[in-house]
C-alpha cells in the first residue's frame, strides 16, 4: 500500500483534467447510487456535458471553492472539492467537503483517503474549525469511509429529488483540531 501511496500525486484540477473527472463523477454515481437514484437519471448522464460544466466552473475562478484531483503514472485517478458551508444561502464559518470520487477500479487503493485528507488540511490551515458533508443515507459503503475517518452524523437529514424520487442525504461533521499541522 506505501508504495501506491508514494506514486500518488495530489494537486489542483485544470481545466485539462475537466474530462478525466466528468468520468470519475459519472462513474462514481453509477457505481455507487445504483439502487438508489432512479435509473433512468443515472443512464442519461453525460459526461461531455459533466465535463463542460467543470470547465465554466474552474473558468469562474471561485477562490473558495477548491478542486483536487489525485493523479497516478499521470492518470487522473480521483477528484475531491470542497469550500464553505453554506445553511440556505448563508456562508457559515465551517467548511463543507462536498464531493469525493474515485475512478472505478482504483477503490481502497488510498486515493479517497488521500483527497479527503488533503480536503481536510487545507480547510483546518484556512481557518475553518469543522467540516461538514452531505451523503446519501443508503450509501453504506460512504458512510463507513467517512465514520472511519473520524466524521459522525449530527441528526441532520434533508431529501433531494431526482426524477421526482426523494434521496435521504444524512449530514456528516468533523473536527478538524490539529489536521492543520498534520
């Protein structure tokens, strides 16, 4: 596993890795949301209009929103972002983690645990106290990956729709304490 480790690079998306993470974010959503979100949403996903999307919003150059990505032998192999909670339309003090992916294939090879540690690292050295995260509440295998890594739930649970289907999300939060000299 160190040796995976080692050849593993995190660095901030461009808009050359726009298509690379379009794959990943579809691919993580059909992987994992099988079963979940109704199919027919995740069979019109489109990762040429996925990666357009990224790009106007790295071209936006929004400064608190920050985007990752982990590369291996040159490869995108994960995307993280991350930047402020927002309560409605309110910024809080917190930082909110609000995507983790990893490319199909490359699970429990570190490349999550890796993006979301770095997610962490910045937000504590930015200031932010916690961070908070959104997840679908039947997806089991995120919620261990995040219990693991020392998030809890806090009671919170709001619904979104998709496809006229309500989709529990249950919110996560961490301390972030001492990941700022981490």
């Amino acid at each position: 596993m160190e040796d995976r480790l080692a050849r593993l690079r995190i660095r901030e998306m461009t808009l050359a890795d726009c298509r690379a993470v379009a794959e990943i974010r579809i691919g993580g959503w059909r992987t994992a949301y099988a079963g979940m979100i109704p199919q027919a949403y995740l069979d019109r996903l489109d990762v040429d209009a996925d990666a357009e999307r990224r790009r106007g919003h790295l071209e936006k150059r929004n400064a608190e929103v920050v985007n990752l990505v982990a590369e291996r032998h040159g490869e995108v192999v994960g995307w993280a972002c991350h930047g402020p909670y927002r309560e409605g339309e309110v910024r809080t003090d917190d930082a909110e983690l609000y995507a983790v992916y990893v490319r199909p294939g490359h699970f429990t090879t570190g490349v999550g645990r890796a993006l979301l540690r770095e997610s962490a690292q910045r937000c504590a050295i930015a200031g932010h106290e916690r961070m908070l995260l959104w997840v679908l509440k039947d997806n089991v295998r995120a919620r261990r990956f995040y219990e693991s890594h020392g998030f809890t739930p806090d009671g919170a649970e709001e619904p979104f729709e998709v496809d006229g289907v309500a989709v529990p999300e249950v919110r996560y939060v961490r301390a972030l304490g001492d990941m700022a000299s981490a």
